[in-house]
C-alpha cells in the first residue's frame, strides 16, 4: 500500500502531543478503519509505528 503525506489542522490534545514528538518525522497514511457500513476513517502511522485514526473534519488532505 502506498503512503502518503498528511497535513492535520484541528487535532485533540492528547493527540497533538503525541504527534508533535514526531512532527520530524513524516506522518503516513496507511489506510481506513470502518466505522459503521457508511464511514470510513483514514489511519496515520507515526515513525515509530503508532497508529491512530482521524474523523475527516480533523484533517485536511
């Protein structure tokens, strides 16, 4: 699967901590998390290979 780059604009808290420790590094996405039958949410993977997944109003492409 391929990455690719992804810039954040609103993010929580505990999040953008855990994110700013790895801002040097690039964010990846890795692919989709289903949600119920009609939602899918993008899934980021950290250098350190930590994932976590973002409702799309928390992201911007």
């Amino acid at each position: 699967m391929n990455n690719y780059l992804m810039k954040i604009r609103f993010i929580p808290n505990k999040i953008k901590r855990n994110i700013n420790e790895h801002s040097y590094n690039k964010l990846r996405f890795v692919g989709y998390k289903k949600i119920s039958k009609y939602c899918n949410v993008p899934i980021i993977q950290f250098s350190n290979k930590k994932r976590i997944w973002l409702l799309s109003p928390e992201i911007m492409y």
